[in-house]
C-alpha cells in the first residue's frame, strides 16, 4: 500500500521537480450522496457501505447536521470500542481509465482522533473482487476544523472500479462532507 501525501495541485506547483507540464484538466465522476444529505434506515447513510475489520459493532455512524462544512449535513463515525478500522466507501465504475489520474477530495474534520487514522483511500479492484491497489491519503488526528484532504493516483493497468472512501483506525469521531471524485482528461 503506498499513501499519497501530495495533492495535485502541489505537485504541479513545482513542474520542473515533478514533471508536470502543466495542470492535468480534470473532470467530475458522479458521487452519490456526496454531500451525505440523505439518511438511511439500515445502514445510516445511503449509498455508502459500512465495514469494520471483524467482530461486534464497534461505531456509530449515520448523517450529522450539527455543522455540516457544506449543505445540511455531513457523514459522522465515532469509534465506541477498540476495533482496528471502521470506514464508509462507494463502488465507482472506471470505463477507459486506465493509466489517468484519479484524484478523491473531500472537506473532513475530528475529535478526539488518535494515531492519524482518518484518511481517505482508494482502493482499485480488478474483474474480480479483490483489491488491485490501494492508495491512501495522509492521516488527520487530534482535535481539528473542518479541512481539505485529497488523495491521487494512476489507475492500474488491471483496474475496472474503485472503492472510495475514508477509515477511522484510532480512536474518537471524524467527520466528512463534500466529496468530489475526478478523473484526468
């Protein structure tokens, strides 16, 4: 697994360090639900997927209006046990993607947050259904406002889909509003 701890716009910022010739032209990917304005009964937020690592349920999750950083609401999970990781990701179609930059950005915030475990990832799967490869932003932890994080990478040759999202390792709660998904042209 690598983690991606710059976001494109730094790295063009410095095209001779980075060989970029220019800023790529991105365009949007559709998320649903990606400002989380919409709740759902079984599994809290709709068309996002819950999952921990292993055992009893180990967070609370759901829709927050309490100060969303965008619309009405936000996305909210607070780990109340010890568990390795809870995180909350949407299946996204790649058609033609191969070799393109995907860049996931999205507006987060914690409290209570320990170790640096609230990142966004990407995780590429293949035709089958395990993971080609993952790609995960660098880490927020502590007591913090709502900020940008991002996370980029070149979709792998053997990728057909990707699983966006974000995971909460440590403990306390961590929120994120705002999701924006976009390929290069």
């Amino acid at each position: 697994m690598r983690r991606a701890l710059l976001s494109l716009s730094m790295l063009c910022a410095s095209p001779l360090l980075f060989g970029c010739q220019g800023k790529h032209e991105f365009h949007a990917l559709t998320v649903a639900n990606a400002g989380f304005e919409e709740a759902a009964e079984k599994t809290g937020v709709a068309n996002w997927i819950f999952r921990q690592h292993a055992g009893p349920t180990a967070y609370e999750i759901g829709v927050d209006t309490q100060d969303p950083a965008e619309g009405k609401a936000s996305f909210r999970i607070h780990r109340t046990q010890q568990q390795v990781f809870g995180s909350i990701s949407q299946l996204v179609a790649l058609p033609d993607a191969v070799g393109k930059t995907l860049h996931l950005h999205a507006k987060v915030k914690t409290a209570d947050v320990s170790g640096g475990q609230w990142m966004l990832t990407l995780s590429f799967l293949g035709s089958g259904s395990g993971i080609v490869e993952q790609t995960r932003s660098s880490g927020v932890d502590g007591t913090t406002g709502w900020r940008d994080l991002d996370v980029e990478a070149v979709v792998p040759t053997r990728a057909t889909r990707v699983m966006i999202g974000a995971s909460l390792g440590g403990d306390g709660t961590a929120w994120m509003d705002d999701v924006r998904l976009e390929i290069s042209q």
